[in-house]
C-alpha cells in the first residue's frame, strides 16, 4: 500500500509535468514541418511557374519570329469584346490576335501538364501586363451561360483578371526569380499565386501564375498533428508505467521498514525488537534502515526495561499481578530479564 501510493504519485507527477514538455516540443514540431511543408510546396509552384513562364516565352516567340505576330500585337493588342447575344455575362470576354495563336500553339496542351503535375495545383496560367487571360486551362473553357456560380467554376476563358493582385504579378520584375502572394480566389480556395515574369524578345510580355492550395498544407498539418498526438499519448503511458513499476521497486525497502515499524509496534512478546534490520545500499533508504536499526535497539532496551519495572512492581506487591500470574512468576520474569538484558553495542 505505502509503496503503490508513493509510486503512483511520483508517476502521476512526472506525467504532469512530461505531457506538457511532450506536448510542447510536439507544437514546436508541427510548427516546424508545417514551414517545411509550405516550403515544398511553394517551392514546386516556383519551379512551375518558371517552367510555364519559359515554355509561353518560347511560343510566342516562335510566333514572332515567323512572322505571324508582331511585338505590338503582344506589348500593345487589342481586346475586341466577345458578345454572347441573350445571354448577360459577370464578367467581359475579349478576343486578341496572339490569344488566337495561343489557343492553337499548345499554350493550353502545357498548362494544363502543369496543373495536373501536383493536386495542390488549382490553376497555372499565363496572363499578360493588363491581366488578360488569353487561353485559359481546358477545364475552365466551356462558354458562359449567365449562371455567376456556373462561370466561376468552369468558364473562365478570355477574361481579364485586373484586380491589384492579378496586376502584380502580371507586372512583375523584381529581383527574385518569382512573385509570392496570398490570395482568396473568387471561388472560395486560399492560395499562394506565385508568378515567374514572361519575357518575349527582351520586352516583358507578363507573367506565367501559378495557383498553389494552402488547405493542402493545412490537411497534411491536421494529420500530423493527430499522428503525434497519438505517438505522443502512447509515450507518456509507457513512461508513466516505467517509472511506477521502478519506482515501486526502488519503494520496496521503504514498504519492508514500514512493515518491520508496524511489527514492532505490535509486539506484545518483544521478539519483533530481537530481529536486525539488514542495510542492503548505501543510499537514503540505506541511512534510514540504519537509524532505524538503531531506534529498535534503543526501544529494546526501553521494552526489557519496562518488563523489568513491572514484574518489579508486582514482586513488591505494589501492583496487582494479572489474571494467571503470580508474585514467583513476575519475580522469575524478572531475573530473566534482568540476565537477558543486552548492551547496545552488541544488540
């Protein structure tokens, strides 16, 4: 009983102090493979948008270079407004001569490689410096049909996107290779837009963007968490018993004197004050079994002493002998006691 109590409080304290340190350096964790999660992920879109903005480069190169497009019809186009008769749109379409040349050069055939090269992916585009979209992704090409919810999703073709968001990274030239913002879609998702510059024959045409989902992160974050805490929960229980079950085996000495303590306290014939407490280790159990020895031998002699004043008394007469006892029978108990009485160094 005594060394189970101590033992359980000993590991119930331990286990309050150790889950919160656990728990702690388990957030810390998290923390930090969620940075390096986000990383990776930024750094794949990174890599896309610069693969995207190098291969849109090189098409409308070619174009200009056979003659089919000019610089102006890149640096400065025109946007002829499509019109969809019966049919009120959210937002305006617009047809270009390089939009053209694009839909028919493999522009949307790349893009859409690059938008299913990871699903953490939602859009990889290029856009021009006024933010217009001129080939989008095969999936978002349907034609409008008025419904904005219906447009959102699937028709997103030829439209500008000229928002301060889109604008910056459209017009992008800074000294880093990439463009990095935050950016809460029209439907709903939260991204990183990350776009490389698209550069045509030296002059900068506008950028390949590249839509990276934070919520993947998050969902990798969440399952994370759960493994740990789950890896983490099974730490702290098995730490808890490891430490019970040694701490109940360094308690058992203690529990052993506690034990001896109650013997002797009991002992009605003094027989339990005639047994030497034995010292098994040199430590603070160890100290306390050797004082603890040394009590019994001073409560032996106060226990032989005692037996000795009353069998005295009733010798003398001055006290009544117990029931079954006699004035010869204390008289005897007491030279017994008298010729048994022990010197303390030798006890």
């Amino acid at each position: 009983m005594f060394k189970s109590r101590l033992s359980v409080k000993i590991s119930l304290r331990l286990a309050v102090i150790a889950a919160p340190l656990m728990a702690l350096a388990a957030w810390l964790a998290i923390l930090d493979a969620r940075s390096a999660a986000s990383e990776m992920l930024l750094d794949q879109g990174r890599v896309a948008a610069l693969a995207g903005a190098q291969a849109y480069s090189s098409i409308l190169e070619s174009g200009v270079d056979s003659g089919t497009l000019t610089l102006a019809d890149l640096i400065e186009p025109t946007y002829e407004e499509i019109q969809f008769p019966g049919i009120r749109v959210e937002d305006k379409r617009y047809r270009t001569k390089y939009g053209e040349y694009t839909d028919n050069h493999g522009i949307q055939v790349i893009q859409d490689a690059i938008l299913a090269s990871s699903s953490s992916f939602i859009y990889a585009s290029g856009i021009d410096v006024r933010g217009y979209v001129a080939t989008p992704h095969k999936k978002y090409a349907e034609p409008p049909n008025g419904d904005p919810k219906h447009d959102r999703a699937v028709s997103r073709a030829k439209r500008k996107y000229d928002q301060p968001l889109h604008l910056a990274a459209a017009g992008y030239r800074g000294n880093e290779p990439t463009l990095v913002q935050d950016y809460h879609r029209d439907t709903g998702e939260m991204v990183w837009d990350v776009a490389a510059p698209i550069r045509v024959k030296g002059k900068h045409f506008g950028a390949f963007r590249v839509g990276v989902v934070k919520d993947r992160v998050h969902v990798q974050t969440v399952e994370l968490a759960w493994s740990l805490g789950r890896t983490l929960g099974g730490a702290v229980f098995l730490l808890v018993m490891a430490v019970s079950i040694s701490t109940q085996r360094a308690l058992r000495p203690l529990g052993e004197l506690a034990c001896t303590m109650t013997r002797m306290s009991t002992s009605e014939d003094g027989s339990e004050f005639r047994k030497k407490i034995h010292v098994e280790s040199g430590d603070e159990v160890g100290q306390m079994a050797r004082a603890l020895d040394l009590l019994r031998q001073s409560l032996r002699g106060a226990w032989i002493r005692l037996h000795m004043l009353d069998a005295a008394l009733v010798a003398l007469g001055l006290r009544a002998p117990m029931k079954g006892d006699s004035v010869e029978a204390a008289r005897q108990r007491c030279m017994e006691a008298e010729s048994g009485m022990p010197h303390v160094e030798g006890v």
